[in-house]
C-alpha cells in the first residue's frame, strides 16, 4: 500500500507543480495543453483521493457521505455472514473443496507424526477427569435403575425360560447335569465326615428306637450290628446307586426330562405359573437393591482417584490403539481408504450443512469483535493498496481529458 500510495502523492504534485509553472504560457498552444492537462489531472487526482479517504474517514473534516465502511459496517458485516451461510459454507462446495485433499492421509500424518495421537490421548484424559469429577452417584443409581427395571418388567421371563429348559433337553444337557450332581455327591459320600455323621445320625435314631421298650433293645442285641458298621453299608449302597444314576439310560433321566417337559409345556399354557415367575423375578429385581448398589460402585469409582485415572489412561490406551490399527487397515486399503474418506467428507457436509445458520452467526459476532479503527484498518491493509490506484489513474485519464477538451476547444475558437 506504502508503495501506491506514495505513487499517487507524487504523481499528483507533479501535476500541480505542472499546473502552477504552465501558468504563464497557458496563452499558447503547447503552454495552453500542458497547463489544461496538469489542471485536469489534479482536479482528478485530488477528487480520487477525496473518494479513496471517504471511504475509511472523513477527508478534511466533512462528515456528508464520508466514512462508508464505518458507517455500513452492520451491513457489511450481515452481507458477509450471509455470503458464508448461502455462497460458500454449503454442502456443495464443502464437498468440492474436501475432494482434492485426502482426508486419511491428512488424518494419518496428523496422528503419527505431529503428535495428534498425544494431543487425543491428553484430550481424552481431560474429558474423561471432568466427566468423572462431575458424576453424580445417587443420580445415576436411580437413572440406571429405572431403565433396568422399565426393560426387566417389560421383557416377559416365562417364555424365555421355557426356551432355555426346552434347548437344555433337547440339547441332553439335563443327563449332563444330573450325571455332573449325582458324581460330585458320589464322592463326598466318601468322605470319612460323612461315614462320621451317619453312624452318629444311626447311633441317635437306634436309640430313640429303643427307649422305653425292651424287646426293641434285644432285637437290636441279637443283630448285632454297630453303628458304625451299618453306616459303612450305607455308605456304599448311596455310592452304588450313585454310579448307577450316571448310566445314559438311567430311569431318572427319563424322569427329569419328563417332568421338564411337563414345566415348560406349563410355563407357556399355565396363566398362574406364568404370574408366579413374574411376581418372583420382580421379588428378586427389588432384593437386588439396584440404585444402592450402582450409586456405590460410582461413587467408589469417582473418589478414588489413583484408581480411576488408571482404569481411564487403560481404556483410552486402548482405544488409542485400536484407532491406530484401523487406520493401519485402512491407509494400506485403497478401497477402505476412498470409503472412509469419503464418509468423513460427507459428514463435515451435511454438519456443515445443518449448521449453516450457526456458522453464520459465529462469523457475525466475530466480525462485531471489530472496532470501527481495526475494521479500517483490516480492510486498509487488504485492498488500500489497490484503492490507491485509483488515484493514479484518475490524475492519468483526468490530463488526457483536459488535454482532449483543451484541443477541441482551441481549434474551434
């Protein structure tokens, strides 16, 4: 601007000193067309200048449609906003303009080698500690527990464990669970606790078989048998008959699948064994103590800060690292590449897009952040330079149109 500006300061003091040194020859024909030409051009220099400065300030002090910019900078400002919401911030040329970048390259260079994979890991943290500072434990009890129990009530539990009972049968896994129970009970049969407290159990019930009756206690006599010896048979008869129940085609197989069968046939026709479910599963959603229960383990969460940061630096850790897998995947996938960049592109669009209004705003109350001097200035710095110009070009079409006029006038008188 320095430049032009000084340009057309000189140029139109050469015109003027032209003007005031032609003066005495102006009676002649060459005198007469440098001094109309010079009179011509600082006429039209100094109105150029005049209409240059109007446009910022008030040149010499005169306020009637000077000023311009500062005047209409409302209008200014809203033509502006308005050019940013309908001509250049719609999807169309958001998508034009995203087209000739590669949006994962862009995105893989930011996250590996200027630091954006930190810059995410130390937002996320950020993000993270406000959340958890924030967390409010009665609250999200009660939210948590509400939508628990809104989805348990609304979720009928008779059909659902008929289907479980009937894959179970016929899956056979009611033999395996049968075999599993009855071999586990087998084995502590065994146990020498167990041969204990049966014969203590025998010793007790053959004792209140005999009081108070004497042909009992000789009955008992002529056995001969201890305690201790009958629970040891006992105990190998319930061991036997254990083994036994674990052969495939035990009738007690039969028997539990027959009456699981008859439960599940019940739990989908029986109205009053389907009311008895209900009523138990929400019995036992009530014992659960739900919103005590979620509030605590938040509230734990929330104040043990050395904890929590860790669980949060681990789970941002790997979500990190998956991030950097997938777009591992995708920058060697050329096709996976053009797709997920073409679904970034099209979102910013359509966000874009649906924000329009707001974006046009946010450029409004930035351009009102200008003072009427910054706002002169801003635009000074920008397009005065080629403002000048017009300075010059006036002093210049200014002379030759003296020059014409002086010639035309000449030879006609």
């Amino acid at each position: 601007m320095r430049t032009n500006k000084h340009k057309a300061t000189i140029t139109l003091a050469v015109v003027s000193l032209i003007f005031f040194i032609s003066r005495p020859f102006a009676d002649s024909f060459w005198g007469g067309l440098v001094h109309s030409g010079a009179a011509a051009a600082m006429i039209g220099g100094l109105a150029d200048w005049f209409a240059v400065a109007a446009l910022f300030r008030r040149p010499l002090g005169i306020p009637f449609r000077t000023a311009l910019i500062p005047r209409n900078r409302e209008k200014i400002f809203a033509a502006l906003a308005n050019m940013v919401e309908r001509d250049l911030l719609t999807p169309e040329n958001i998508r034009r303009t995203l087209a000739r970048y590669d949006v994962v390259a862009l995105l893989n260079n930011y996250l590996t080698q200027r630091g954006g994979a930190d810059d995410m890991r130390q937002t996320l943290l950020k993000i993270a500690a406000y959340v958890i500072a924030g967390l409010k434990p009665e609250k999200i009890g009660r939210v948590v527990e509400l939508v628990i129990k809104k989805n348990v009530e609304q979720t009928k539990l008779a059909p659902i464990v008929a289907d479980a009972l009937e894959w179970l049968v016929e899956q056979r896994y009611h033999v395996q669970i049968a075999n599993f129970a009855a071999k586990q009970i087998g084995e502590l049969m065994q146990h020498d606790q167990v041969l204990t407290v049966l014969a203590e159990v025998l010793a007790e019930a053959r004792g209140a078989y005999e009081r108070g009756l004497a042909r009992r206690r000789l009955f008992n006599v002529l056995l001969n048998v201890s305690p201790a010896e009958l629970a040891h048979v006992m105990q190998k008869l319930i061991v036997s008959a254990l083994e036994g129940m674990q052969a495939a085609d035990h009738p007690l197989h039969h028997k539990i699948q027959a009456l699981l069968q008859t439960f599940i046939h019940d739990l989908r026709t029986q109205p009053g064994l389907q009311a008895k479910v209900e009523a138990w599963k929400l019995a036992q959603l009530d014992n659960l103590h739900l919103r005590e229960a979620v509030a605590a383990a938040v509230g734990a969460f929330r104040d043990d800060k050395p904890g929590s940061e860790a669980a949060v630096e681990r789970l941002i850790a790997q979500a990190a690292g998956q991030l950097d897998r997938i777009l591992q995947d995708t920058v060697r996938d050329e096709a996976k590449c053009r797709a997920f960049g073409d679904k970034i592109k099209d979102a910013v669009a359509l966000w874009a897009g649906a924000h329009q209004g707001e974006l046009s705003g946010i450029v409004l109350s930035s351009l009102n952040q200008f003072s009427n001097e910054m706002l002169v200035k801003f635009v000074e710095d920008r397009v005065g330079d080629d403002l000048q110009m017009i300075r010059i070009n006036g002093s210049v079409v200014g002379g030759l149109a003296g020059m014409i006029i002086f010639c035309g006038t000449y030879w006609l008188m």
